[in-house]
C-alpha cells in the first residue's frame, strides 16, 4: 500500500476506507494476541501510576462534595435559601464544564503531567483560600476557580490508563479509577461533618484536601508515568485538527448516545449528592420519636454512598468483562439495565423519607449501586470508540455536554423548584415573613427530587440505543489503529 495514501491527520473513518480491510483485520488479530490480559502483567510503576490516579481522583471528589455535608450550616452562615445553595455547585460545575474542553485540546498536544500538576495545585490552593472567604458572592466565585482546576485531572487522567493498558486490563484499571467517584464523595460528606463538628465550624472540612492535593502535586511531578499517546495499543496516529476532532466525535453515534446517556446519570447524581442529605434529614425529623442531627446523616448517607460504590463500580466492571467477552453489545445494556433499575428504587426512597427509618437508607443503597453499574463501564466504552490521539478532546466534550445539560442545573433546578413549591403549598407565613414549615420544606424538596427519576429512565434509553452501534464503531477504531501501526 503506497503510504502517501494515507496521511497521518486523518480520520479513523478515512483508514478503514483506504486500507485494506482484510489485511488490517489480520494485523489486529496478531496485536491481540500480545496485548496483556491479566493483572499479573502490569508492572510495578503502572500500579503506581494508577494508584496515583485514583487518589486524586478520591480527593478531588472529597473535596467536590465537602460542602454538601454541611450544607445546612452553609446556608445558616450566609443567610441564603435552597435556589442560592444550589447556585453554589452550579457555578462550580460551570467553570468545571466550560474550561474541560481547553484542557482537552491541552491533553492531546502538550505534557499531560505538567497539565495535571498545574490543575491539582490550583484547585487545593483556591479551596484553601476560599475557605476564609467570608462574603456568599466570592465564595461562590472562589468554587469557580476550583472547578477550572479540576478540569484539567478530570479530562487526562482517564486517558493515561488507556494508554498504559488495553482490553480487560483497562477495564479493570478503569473500574478501580471510577471505584475512587463514589468512595471519595462519601468521604466528603463524612470529612465536611465530622471536621466541622470537631471544630465548630463548617470552613475546618474544606481545610483537609488541600494539603492532600499539595502531595498529589508531588507524586504526580516525579512518581507518575506519563505514557505516550496509543502506547498501549502500538498506535503511531498523530493528532488532527480541532475541527477534524469535534466533527468526528459528533458524527459517532456510540460516543454521542453513551454521552447523552451519561449526561442523565450526571443530573441525578449531581441533585442527589447535593440534596440528599437535608432532604432525608426533613424527612427523618417528621417522623415521631426521631431525635438526629444534619450531621448524623451526613454521616450516614456518606456511608452509604460510598457502601453503594464498593459493590456497584466493581460489579459493574466484573460484568462488562464477563458478559462482554460472548455479548459485545453487553456494555451499553448493562449501564442501561442499572438506570431502569435505579428509577424505581430511587423514587421509592423519596417516597418514604418521612414514614421509615431504615426503608429511605436501604432504598437509597440500592438505586446507588444500580446507578454506580455504569461509571467504569462508560469510560472505557468512550474510549474504545474514539482513535488514540482524540481521546482526551473525547473525554472533554463529554465532560462540558454531561455538566453542561446534567450536574451544572440540576442542584440550582431543584432548589428553584422547591422554593416555587414552598410558596405554592402554603407553608411561607402568607408575607409575614415566617419561614416555611418543616412540612413543607420537605414536601416541597420531596416533589423537586422526583425529576431525577424521571431522567433516569430517559438515560437508560439512551444507553439502549447505543448498543445498535457500539460494535461497528468500535471496530472501526481497532481497524483504523491496525492499518496505521502497518503503514509506518
């Protein structure tokens, strides 16, 4: 094959077109008998790098949902209503969303170590200093400057392990990068209560990550591997145009359908992280003889979130693996079961807060671990999908359309449903300025919380619809990294 036929900034489209199918069919099939399939394989510096990953990973969502574990405290501090509370993780999730792209663009071209210490450095610095802030307006400004810089971990990292490893091993490294989402946020609800309670004062549990964050900094400058790009799967493609990169991720319809599917996972994850725990707390207080405080179950659902990762991001991943070797549809089905699964059980812990004590709980642990099914599952389908050196644009565009239409609104939208509906059920004092009743806050964020069900099976839709194609786009990634690793 004449080799000016194919150049290297081009589509993997373009590849699988102009070469020869047969022949780089054969060329994978030889490239999969080296790839490494067991844990035994991997090397003491990749498990340090994956190691390194997932703990910032822990820290990063610690430090993400701190807050929420003292949200009631927050709202006292600044003197503001559920709408402003919920501004809070919108503003972070904006700055989050809007800056993943550049660095994104960043990854794919430039050193991702040096992106990534930037980026760490940045947001345990800004939450630090934020913590002192005692004005609403540049606190919220301050959560701002610390999404920007956890856009750029978020967007590279899950791109290192896909060029350290392949197949299941990937899978596997994915599972323990993502196993970090769940545990790090129930050690964020826990560290905001418990510091703050030990301390007296709510700013003492955004004053723990930071100084994690500073070692983060550190293993990541001089312990981390930073592989080369398609390392793991012999890819010598180079990059391609910014344009050339978005106008394929829009045309791929796994990429698109599995990022609007995840998009609905990032709103209901990002309302219930963010309300969970006071909406169970009015909930629990309505009910006769219950004596518990905010920081009780904050400790309690942070427990639980994390109990719902340890059995959901694993269960997830061992059964991508297992059905995924006779099933190559099984992936996208999977994560669409767990959202149908999620739905009910999540609606039926809504709806019973105020009547049982434990129902709520074990409810709620059952819709985490059916909702935690996919996140391992999603990004190793993202990257499987998309050639090498567009991996980190991928992950990028699917960050800002996930925050964008999911966890950037969804706190703010709930807050503002449930204000509208304080005023609508009568429990506003009719403008003699009481506060609402304890009934009504409830009922109020009780109505509000029912959204997230309702997109939940709109995710696992969408999900379902990406197993139509999942198995043509993925083989025309492996052709298109066959056919150039041939040619040069």
């Amino acid at each position: 094959m004449d080799q000016n036929s194919i150049t290297p900034n081009t589509s993997n489209q373009q590849l699988v077109i102009n070469g020869d199918n047969d022949s780089a069919t054969a060329l994978l099939q030889e490239k999969q008998t080296r790839r490494r399939e067991t844990l035994s394989d991997v090397t003491f510096i990749e498990y340090m790098t994956v190691g390194i990953l997932c703990f910032v990973n822990l820290i990063n969502y610690m430090d993400r949902f701190t807050i929420a574990g003292v949200l009631n405290d927050v709202k006292k501090e600044f003197n503001i209503k559920d709408d402003d509370a919920g501004l809070l993780q919108t503003v972070f999730v904006v700055a989050y969303m809007v800056f993943a792209p550049i660095f994104g663009y960043l990854g794919d071209r430039y050193s991702r170590r040096a992106i990534m210490v930037f980026g760490v450095a940045l947001w345990s610095i800004t939450t630090l200093v934020g913590s002192f802030i005692p004005n609403f307006a540049a606190f919220a400004f301050f959560r701002g400057l610390v999404g920007i810089g956890e856009a750029s971990y978020s967007t590279i990292a899950p791109t290192i392990i896909s060029d350290l490893f392949v197949g299941n091993v990937r899978s596997k490294m994915l599972a323990f990068f993502y196993f970090a989402i769940p545990v790090g946020s129930g050690f964020g609800y826990i560290v905001g209560s418990v510091a703050g309670a030990a301390a007296g004062d709510w700013r003492w549990g955004l004053r723990v990550t930071p100084f994690l964050g500073a070692v983060a900094v550190f293993l990541i400058a001089f312990v981390m591997q930073n592989p080369e790009r398609g390392q793991a799967e012999d890819s010598r493609m180079k990059p391609t145009t910014y344009k050339d990169d978005l106008r394929s991720l829009v045309k791929n319809p796994s990429f698109m359908l599995s990022t609007l599917a995840f998009t609905c996972v990032a709103f209901v994850t990002g309302a219930l992280a963010w309300w969970g725990p006071q909406f169970i707390y009015l909930g629990l207080t309505l009910q006769p003889g219950v004596n518990i405080t905010l920081e009780r179950v904050s400790l309690t659902f942070g427990a639980v979130t994390m109990a719902a990762g340890a059995a959901g991001v694993p269960l997830g991943a061992w059964l991508g693996t297992a059905l995924g070797k006779r099933y190559p549809r099984a992936h996208p089905v999977i994560c669409g079961a767990g959202l149908l699964v999620s739905a009910p059980a999540m609606a039926l812990a809504i709806l019973l807060c105020d009547g049982y004590y434990y129902a709520s709980f074990a409810l709620m642990f059952i819709a985490e671990t059916a909702l935690n099914l996919n996140w391992a599952i999603v990004a190793d389908m993202s990257l499987y999908v998309v050639i090498p050196p567009r991996r980190s644009t991928a992950e990028a565009f699917q960050i800002l359309i996930s925050h964008m239409f999911g966890d950037a609104g969804s706190p703010y939208l709930v807050g503002v449903i449930s204000e509208a509906l304080k005023r609508s059920l009568g429990g506003a004092g009719a403008g003699a300025g009481e506060a609402p009743s304890s009934g009504a806050q409830f009922r109020a964020l009780q109505y509000a919380l029912f959204v997230t069900c309702f997109v939940e099976v709109i995710g696992g839709v969408f999900f379902l619809l990406t197993a139509l194609y999942i198995v043509r786009d993925k083989l025309k990634v492996d052709r298109a990294i066959a056919v150039t690793s041939k040619i040069m």
